[in-house]
C-alpha cells in the first residue's frame, strides 16, 4: 500500500469508526437568584442552574456514561432536582429531590443520539421549570458525521422558555396566566435589535455555512412553530437523531419538551439575514424572534468551540 492509499484509509477510518465511550463527569449548582430576562436588564427572580438561564450546555458522545452531581445551594428555599430528558432512569430514584443545602449524584448511559432537554422535575415543576430551571445535553452520534449528518460551519443552542408576571403563583403558571412573553436564551428579544434596541447580540455566519441550530423548546404548555424568514431549514433531524431526517421544511412544529436540529444555509454570494421565528405571533411579538446575519465580516469566534449559548 503506498502512503496515499494507506493516509486514505487511516482518514477513512477516523471517519467510520465509533468514538470510544468515555465517562462525562457533570456537576451543577442549582442557585436561586435575580437575574436580567431582558436586554435593559430588567431582573427577576429565577431558580437556574449555576445561575444562568439556560444552564450549562451538556455535550458527549452516544455511548458515554454521564457522572452527574447536583448540589441543593444552602441558601435555596427549595427543593429542586434534575431530569435529563436523554437518561434511562427510575423517575423515583435518579429523578426525585434534594434538599437545599444536598446534594444527589447518579449516573447514566446517553444511549440515543440527538439533542435534549434537561430540567427540574420538582413541584410544582409548571414553576420550576418557567422561573428557568433547564437546559440542553446534546449527544453527538457516535458514527461521527456522515453524508446524512454533515459537518456544519456553525452551530447554535436556542432554549426557548416563558416568562410569567412576577408574583405568578403555581397555578397560574400551570393555566397559563399571567403569561409575559418568550425568553430565548434567557432574555425576551435576546437576539433581536430590529424589536429591541437594546438587543447587542445576533447570530452570524458567512454566505452559504451550514449553521445548524439545536433548539428545545422549555416552554410548559405551547408548541413552537419554528420559521427562519426568508429561508428555508435545508434539513432538519427530529429530536436530533440522524435517522429522522427531512429536507427543505419551511416550519417545524417543536412539542413542549421536545428538541430538534435544524439546518439553515444562507445563500452564498450575498449578505442577507434571517428572522427565526416561533411562527405562533403570540409567541413571536412578545419576544420569539432571533436574527441570523450572514456577512464577510462574521464574527469567527460564534457558532464555534465555547460560543454555542451566545450569552
Ligand atoms: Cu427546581
């Protein structure tokens, strides 16, 4: 075999085989705190994992075993707990509460790929879920990428959640009422300066990347209908999972819950920009709507390595 041929197939390999399963240790802070839910600041009280809206980003490889800990903060008033949507677990064991000032360690195999939400499954879970206590693990398949699942130029992480009027009790939370708006990411508009001016992030990417989004949608009772104006996702994986794939859908409806990848090229050539949006106007105008900007002078650094949550 000459040295072409033998670099080839070593490529080959890299490409085909199975990352070798690793243990992911995780550990989280649940802390209850006052945080800004919109671009000017304004803050709320919220329960968040380490205190940011979503949580840490999760990542590993279909395969590995996730070492999670959850630490209660003594100065908590409540019990929380966590439920990672990508875990095969026992809900009365893994899944139930600690105490403030406790903590709970358990374990589990990320057996599917795709991305997930997590969140606290403590009661009322309709509050602790929309005071922002969730996030996103997402499982990288273990073939790697493939024609099917191709590499992306850039990715994205958008966690769509509700914001409720302060003073929202349990049960209003739970109905529906006093319902405010969207958060993405944490903040009403959060990337969005054509309805907020005091909005400073957008998404980027140059003409023609492949930017792929994974969004979960954390809101308690609504679906999402997820629209890029003025494109078109070029494929989109349900749940994430390569074998779920469609082209060239305009909408996607996104369940409470539930997550979805979803792939957008900006044409090449031009500069253009997009408005993401949760199609439900409801849920669009009242803070669901994120800018993608695709120009020459895109910021290197977003969609890549530690920028997947713009924060
Ligand atoms: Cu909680």
């Amino acid at each position: 075999m000459n040295l072409k041929k033998l670099a080839a197939a070593l490529a080959c390999c890299a490409f085909l085989s199975p990352a070798l399963a690793e243990t992911v240790k995780v550990e989280m802070t649940v802390k209850e705190v006052d945080i800004a839910v919109d671009n000017a600041g304004n803050e709320r009280r919220m329960w968040t994992y380490e205190g940011t809206i979503p949580g840490p980003l999760v990542r590993v490889t279909q395969g590995d075993v996730v070492e999670f800990t959850l630490h209660n903060h003594p100065d908590n008033g409540n019990s929380h707990s966590m439920d990672f949507h990508a875990a095969r677990v026992d809900v009365l064991d893994e899944f139930t509460d600690v105490k403030p000032g406790e903590s709970k360690s358990f374990s589990f195999s990320a057996d599917y790929p795709g991305v997930f939400f997590y969140h606290c499954g403590s009661e009322s879970m309709s509050e602790h879920i929309s005071r922002g206590m969730y996030g996103v693990i997402i499982v990288d398949p273990k073939e790697g990428y493939s024609d099917a699942y191709p590499k992306p130029d850039r990715e994205y992480v958008l966690v769509q959640g509700d914001l409720f009027e302060a003073g929202a009790n349990a049960e209003d939370i739970t109905m529906g009422n006093r319902w405010e708006g969207v958060l993405i990411n944490g903040k009403v508009f959060h990337y969005d300066p054509v309805h907020d001016p005091n909005a400073s992030l957008t998404l980027e990417a140059k003409p023609g990347e492949r930017v792929r989004l994974y969004y979960v949608n954390a809101m308690i009772n609504e679906a999402a209908a997820m629209h890029p104006i003025a494109g078109i996702w070029d494929r989109v994986w349900d749940n994430g999972n390569p074998l779920n794939l469609r082209h060239g859908m305009q909408t996607v409806e996104v369940a409470p819950a539930h997550g979805m990848v979803m792939d957008i090229i900006p044409p090449a050539g031009r500069a253009t920009n997009n408005a993401i949006v949760d199609h439900r106007m409801r849920h669009a105008l009242n803070g669901g709507i994120t800018v993608l900007m695709a120009h020459d002078q895109a910021d290197a650094s977003k969609g890549r390595g530690e920028a997947l949550v713009l924060r």
